[in-house]
C-alpha cells in the first residue's frame, strides 16, 4: 500500500505552493515557464487521477467501431484515421455520424485532461 497522500494530491500540493508563494515572488519574465510547469503538473495530476480509464474506454469504442474486439489502442486509430482519409466521414457517408461521434468523444476526453477549463459545464 502506498503512502498518504498519493502521488495526485502530492501534485497538487506542490502545485499550490509554486503557483501561492514561487510565483508571485517571480520577475515578470521569468512566470512563463513556471506557468508552463503548474500546466504540466495540472495535467499530470488529473491523468493520475483518472488512471487508466479514458485509454480502456476509447479502445472499447474503437474495438467496436471498427469491429474489431482484438485491435490495440495505437492501431485501432492509425486504421480510424485511414477511414477518415478514405472518405468515411465524409458528408453522405453512412459511418459519418459514428466516426463524428467517437472524434468527439475523444476530443472530450482529452481535454478533459489537458484544458478542461473549455469544456462547456454541464447542467447539474
């Protein structure tokens, strides 16, 4: 068993040091790449909260857009992306709304983790 607190509050706590105390204290020029570092400490954080679950998810999906239940992940959307440039998703297409789809809920995901302060809120 680990010890507390896990490797994501730890991360959040140095990040509200650096970003309460560090920073402030910064001459202008030199905040970017402190601001830089919180950002990637950010992300790191919630990827560690998150675990794996956004990768088994997507390749869930993919498994089952492509029909294809032993696909990996890196795969499975090298052969999406083959798909998109050989016209699938193109207007009239009939996989269009599906491969709309799953771009979607993978652009979501992702910036869940990377910026998800651009994500529109959802009502409660």
């Amino acid at each position: 068993m680990r010890e507390r607190p896990k490797g994501d509050a730890l991360l959040a706590c140095a990040r509200r040091l650096l970003r309460d105390e560090v920073l402030p204290a910064l001459p202008g020029d030199r905040k970017h790449a402190l601001l830089m570092a919180l950002n990637a400490m950010s992300i790191a954080e919630r990827q560690l909260h998150n675990g794996d679950e956004p990768e088994r998810v997507e390749l869930a999906e993919l498994r089952a857009l492509l029909d294809d239940e032993g696909a990996a992940l890196g795969d499975a959307n090298r052969r999406l992306g083959r798909l998109i440039r050989a016209g699938d998703g193109d207007p009239g297409s009939a996989r269009r709304g599906a491969l709309l789809a799953q771009l979607r809920a993978q652009g979501v995901r992702r910036l869940a983790e990377s910026n998800p302060k651009v994500l529109p809120k959802t009502p409660q």
